[in-house]
C-alpha cells in the first residue's frame, strides 16, 4: 500500500464551508423528512428507534449524545461536514450508548478536554461502523469502553496529529478501544501522530489489514499496534514508516504488553512492510510479545535494523 501525501488524501476536506449551511434544516432525518438546526434535536427526535441523519455541509460548533436507537450520522456530501471543538459530557462531539451507531463522511476536529481524552467519538456500548470519516488535530480519535458483545468496524478513514502522553495523564491514541467484541481496521491512515500509540485496542479479535502507519512526522509516539492485552485474528497488507522522533522506538507491533488476557496464538501476521524514513538507521522489533503464545509471522517486508520478532 502506498502511502500518500496528506494534501491528496484530504483534498475533499477542504471543500468544507467556514460556516453551517442550511440554518433549521441543517440536520434532516431521512426517514421522515423532519430537519433540525442541532444534531442533538434530531438524534432525540429518533429516540430508541433506528434512522439516519442526513447533514448538510458545514463547519459546526455541536455534540450530541446518543442514548439509545441505532442511527447513521451521514455527510451529504462527504467530508464537506466539520465538527469542530464541541464536547459532550467532558467526552467527545459523539458520545454514543445507543444499540449501534453508523458515521459516513463526517470530519472531527480541535477537540480537547481536562483530562486529555478529548476524542471525535467516544463509545460507551452497542456496535459501530466508521467510514471515510476524518479525526485530527484533536487529543484522541476514537475512544471507547468495554462491550465484549460489540463489534467495531472502520474502514477509509484518516487519523492525523492525534494522541498526547503529558501533563501527568494517562496517554490518549490515535485509537483505543477496550474490552469490545472485534475490532476491523481496513483501508485507513494514522499519520503525524502526537504522542501515544497509532492504533491501540484490548479486543480479543482484530482484523487490521491495508492500512498505512506514516509516522515520518510523528513527535513522541509509541507503537503502530499496540494489542494491550493479546488477540486473536489478522495484521496484513499494512505499510508502516517510523519517524525519528519518538518516546519508544522499540517496537512497531506489540502483543501483550500489559497483561494476557487474550490468546494470541490464533493471531496471523503477514505481508506487511515496516522501515525506518529515509536517513535514520537505529534497531527496533517488528512484533514484540509478551507472552509464550505463538504468534504465526508470516513473510513480511522489512528494513535493515528490524528484528522480525522477540520475547519480552
């Protein structure tokens, strides 16, 4: 997979006007023709039942909170929709609890907290399917909780400038997901990063395939992939760079660092490519596990420097 330069792969952004456009009629559910001026009245408005949310382009200075229901946040036009600095419940601009939650197109931006997990989304339960959205600039992208029944699905997506480890807290990632059922990552971007991990997750089975890991302008970042507690699944058709500027350069994948919970010896890793950018020569590990599971590595592309795999 090649990565690609940021301008190109944003291109559609900037199309996003510095304005809400469309005043009242800004946030119109499909299903019924009603339109709202706010996102949190046309969530409300759909309640426990299912529907989706059709917005029109815009830059917009709102959150919602999703209490129940299974309903799709769309762009109508793809990332012409900005969601840029409102946060709910301390969280994030989407703080979803209901039974699934769906979010299209939408671009989430300059969204920081107290306690630094400032985050475009923050999942508290149900399942949830993210695609050709944009988290940047901000503390966190996606954050969530525990549902081992869940099941989270992001596909297209670029995660840019994310992630913090400072101010004594506790770090925030460009990704983190909890305890959830699955975890699918395909097609995406993580790049720049600014401290923290790229992609971390406590799921016990992950599929994480065709994505790009740029951190040639990352700053005090961690690693690629972090599998907190062990997984079951599959890492292939990923292209990773690590940057020079870094608070651990040790390790690109990692299995386990804190604790088996999970059995990793179902976990196939093959067909990737890690290297360092150009000019920087220094050893690392391409996966890092912390436990006796074998993990079956397969054949994967990979720069002088890099051990392929060892035990910690």
């Amino acid at each position: 997979m090649r990565i690609l330069p940021i301008a190109l792969l944003l291109t559609a952004a900037i199309a996003a006007t510095a304005t809400a456009q469309g005043g009242g009629t800004a946030f119109t559910v499909a299903e019924t023709g009603r339109s709202f001026a706010s996102l949190a009245s046309a969530v409300s408005s759909i309640g426990d039942g299912a529907g989706t949310i059709v917005i029109a382009p815009g830059t917009y200075r709102q959150c919602a909170v999703q209490e129940g229901g299974d309903i799709a946040y769309r762009a109508a036009q793809p990332r012409t929709v900005i969601f840029d600095g409102a946060i709910c419940e301390g969280k994030a601009a989407l703080v979803l609890r209901g039974r699934a939650a769906h979010v299209d197109g939408l671009i989430f931006q300059n969204l920081r907290v107290p306690d630094g997990n400032g985050a475009g989304i923050r999942l508290e339960q149900g399942n949830l399917d993210v695609e050709g959205a944009v988290f940047r600039n901000s503390e966190e992208g996606i954050l969530t909780h525990d549902d081992a029944n869940g099941a989270i699905r992001i596909d297209h997506s670029t995660f840019q400038r994310l992630g913090r480890c400072d101010r004594d807290l506790d770090c925030a990632h460009g990704v983190y997901t909890g305890n959830y059922g699955s975890l699918t990552v395909t097609r995406s971007r993580f790049e720049a990063g600014n401290g923290g991990h790229y992609l971390k997750t406590r799921s016990p089975r992950v599929t994480i395939t065709g994505n790009s890991f740029d951190d040639s302008a990352g700053r005090a970042t961690n690693y690629m992939i972090d599998l907190s507690n062990g997984a079951s699944g599959t890492i292939s058709g990923n292209e990773m760079v690590q940057g020079r500027d870094k608070e651990n350069y040790s390790a690109f994948i990692t299995v386990a660092p804190e604790g088996r919970e999970h059995d990793s010896s179902g976990l196939v890793i093959a067909d990737n490519s890690a290297s360092f950018v150009p000019g920087l020569s220094r050893q690392s590990t391409f996966v890092a596990n912390w436990t006796d599971d074998r993990v079956r590595i397969g054949a994967n592309k990979i720069a002088s420097g890099i051990k392929v795999t060892d035990r910690r």
